[in-house]
C-alpha cells in the first residue's frame, strides 16, 4: 500500500472516532492493568525496548506491560485499523509524518493534562514540535538534525581534505565530491551517494532560501527554489559528484548495512544525525558529522531539531493516567533511558543527554557531541507534516527520481512539486 492510500485509509478510520456509534469512550478499572504499546523498529531496539519496559513494570507491579511491534511498512496500515476499531494501543510510536494526521482528528490524548508525565525539563523549542493545533499530542523522545556524514578513510584514500564544515558550501560539496569520484569511481567509490530525491533534502534547501515546505508562518517553498535545487543535483549527477540515477534509486531502496556508505563506497552521506550509529557499525569504520553546506561562506546552515519519534496515547484508552506513568518512565528514569540510550535519537531532556553520556560507545558519543555543539546555531524548526501531507515524501521522491533520469526538466519537477504540496494542504 502506498502512502497515499495509507493515508486515505488512515483519515477515512479516524472519522469513525468522532461518531458516537464507533464505541464507547474511556472508562475507568479496578484491579490489575495492562497495557498496550505499539512500536516499529528492528530486534535490537525491540530487546532494548523489551528490557526498559521490563524495568518499569518492576517498578509498578500492578501494571503489566504488552509490547506489539512492527516492521515500518505494516505498522501505519494496523495502527490505522486498530484505531477504528476502537482498539488502539494505548502507548504509541509516533512519526513526525503521522502526527497530525491523528492529532488533528482527537485520536491523541492531550498529555499536558496528565500530570503524571513531566516534561517541563524540555526546552520549549523541542516540546512544541509534539504540538498539533495547540494540543501536546506527543511528548519528543529524541532530537536529530539533518547532517552530512562522512568517511573520513575513503577521503584519505582519495587525497581530499576533510571539509570545514563552519565555513563549506554547496558548491564546495559538489566540488570535494566529485574530487572523490575522480580518484576512485574506478573502484566503484563515489563522492556523495545521492541527492535529489529527498523530503529533507528539499526542506533544508528551502530554510537556506528563507523558505519552508511547511511554514509555521512566512513563505512557503517557491517555485524557483524548487527548480534550483533540482538544477543542484542535475549538477552533481553531471559531474558525477553523484553515481548515476539508476544506482542512485538503487541504493535508496537497498537495506542500510548494504548501501553505498555502510559498506565504504561513498564519502559522503546526508542523514539524521543519529543514524550514523548504524553507518557506523555496519561500515566498521569510525564516521563523523559535519553540518550541512551553506549558500556561501560564512552563512549560517539554518539547521533545526527534528524530533526522532514521540511517544503519544490513545485518547480512547481506559488507562491514561498508567500510560502517562509509562510515557514519563521511558523518557525520565535511569531504569530507561541507561537502557535505550541513543536508540530513538539525542534524548530530548538534557539531563538525560549528561546521564548517558559516559555509557556511549565512540559512534553514538559522535552523535551525542555533535547535537550539542550545533544546538546554540539552531533555527525554530517548520510545522509537522500536516495531516493530508503523509503521503507528500513518497510522492516527491517520484518526482525527483523523474529528474535524475531526465524524464523531467528541472522545471517541470518545481511545477509538480509545488501541486503536490497544493495537493497535501
């Protein structure tokens, strides 16, 4: 299923929680609670997530604690049945692209009325991204910020110099990347593994342009904007500072520990920042982070704080006070966050980031270190993607694909893009 259909879906089920005759409402229990809580992820971060639950229900012996896991793909299409079914999770993973496709329609409980969850310790700037329409829809479990990693051995091997990131721009992107290319694209090594075709990508650009794809207020994306970025990795697919457009969409879609950065084939690889961890251990190499390339020297990056994921509640839960309980474990308590750690992202609590610190290995203490040197060079970030928008990033990446196979101009790739978002409002 795409995610435009999930969407659709999704937005067709959520009707049903505003119709009285869908079920009834949250009621209280005497007794013994369980409770159920959705996640996504791999068996390492479910055997993490496994043993922290496992803490808090130690804690709290009259609770008890059902973990349900998915892989990324099934998880929005069953969150989305289970919802109108009256049969949600009461503790869910949630996704900057689906938060406000549920928040917005009263499937959320609104956490700042739970005194049981404190997150007054979150800088306001983090918290508020878990705001939909004013309401605290999800409480931020980690921060990312949209980076470069790099290799620093493929640069050795390439003779290149590592970039300084307080001063590189785009156009010096390109350039060290297609310098890398030149000296080992025989080998099958690239300079930057891929560009064009990326929701984040496209957003940083914009921010760079004085513009939002999702403004907050202020401009939205222009046309022109768009164009130029297209043109942008036009330029790095001609100098092959980026491999050609079937390896490029070949890569995409291959699973991480086989990609062109996580086995050495690439210096360079834009990400959020905390996925350097699993470059990292699949590559066997030690990477680094820099920020992102500017319009010219000496111009700030305009980077921002992604929230990583939120943990949200049910509204029709008929435990909201244990769940919050848990929600608060999970984001505050040693018993947690020394077992997640870095797991789901920088911990969005800064006494939480000093209490984890001395257990990181070297990559996430990368990671770790390189969230607090940019957090004072922060801009506020954009809104969340909106609730008709989730299928926004899967549709764009078409249409940048469409570009690197020159299938369309430049051009023509800002004209559909700018109906997509039209589209997605």
């Amino acid at each position: 299923m795409t995610d435009r259909r999930r969407l659709v879906t999704g937005l067709l089920v959520l009707t049903c929680l505003l119709l009285p005759a869908c079920g009834s409402g949250p009621g209280g229990s005497d007794g013994p609670v369980e409770l159920r809580v959705s996640t996504w992820g791999n068996d390492s971060r479910l055997k993490l997530t496994q043993e922290a639950v496992d803490a808090f229900t130690a804690a709290n012996p009259d609770i008890s604690v059902v973990v349900e896991n998915s892989e990324w793909g099934s998880y929005w299409d069953k969150l989305a049945t289970m919802t109108a079914a009256n049969d949600a999770p009461d503790v869910i993973q949630m996704d900057e692209a689906y938060i406000a496709a549920y928040g917005s329609r009263g499937a959320l409980l609104d956490l700042a009325e739970q005194p049981a969850l404190d997150v007054g310790a979150m800088e306001a700037t983090v918290l508020d991204t878990g705001l939909v329409e004013e309401t605290l829809v999800g409480a931020p479990i980690g921060v990312a910020n949209f980076s470069v990693a790099v290799n620093p051995e493929v640069l050795e091997q390439a003779g290149v110099e590592m970039p300084d990131d307080t001063s590189w721009t785009w156009d010096d992107l390109a350039e060290v990347s297609a310098q890398v290319t030149e000296e080992l694209g025989s080998e099958g090594v690239y300079g930057l593994d891929g560009f064009g075709s990326g929701t984040a990508e496209l957003g940083a650009w914009a921010r760079q342009h004085g513009e939002e794809v999702w403004p907050t207020d202020g401009p939205g994306v222009s046309e022109a904007t768009v164009s130029s970025f297209f043109e942008y990795a036009d330029r790095l697919s001609t100098t092959e500072a980026t491999p050609p457009a079937s390896v490029q969409v070949e890569n995409s879609t291959t699973p991480l520990d086989a990609s062109l950065f996580a086995t050495n084939r690439a210096a360079f690889h834009l990400l959020f920042h905390t996925q350097i961890s699993a470059f990292g251990a699949a590559s066997g190499t030690q990477l680094e982070l820099l920020r992102l390339p500017a319009r010219a020297s000496g111009e700030p990056a305009q980077m921002v704080n992604k929230a990583s994921m939120y943990w949200s509640v049910s509204a029709r839960t008929d435990h909201p006070e244990e769940s919050a309980l848990l929600v608060d474990f999970l984001l505050t308590d040693p018993a947690a966050t020394t077992v997640l750690t870095t797991e789901r992202g920088i911990p969005a609590i800064p006494a939480v980031q000093e209490e984890i610190a001395p257990l990181l290995d070297p990559q996430a203490t990368v990671a770790l270190e390189f969230s607090r040197a940019v957090a004072p060079e922060l801009v506020p970030p954009p809104q969340v993607t909106p609730s008709g928008a989730s299928g926004f990033s899967s549709e764009f990446t078409l249409v940048g694909t469409d570009v690197l196979f020159g299938r369309a101009s430049p051009a023509e790739g800002a004209t559909r893009t700018l109906a997509l978002i039209e589209a997605s409002k």
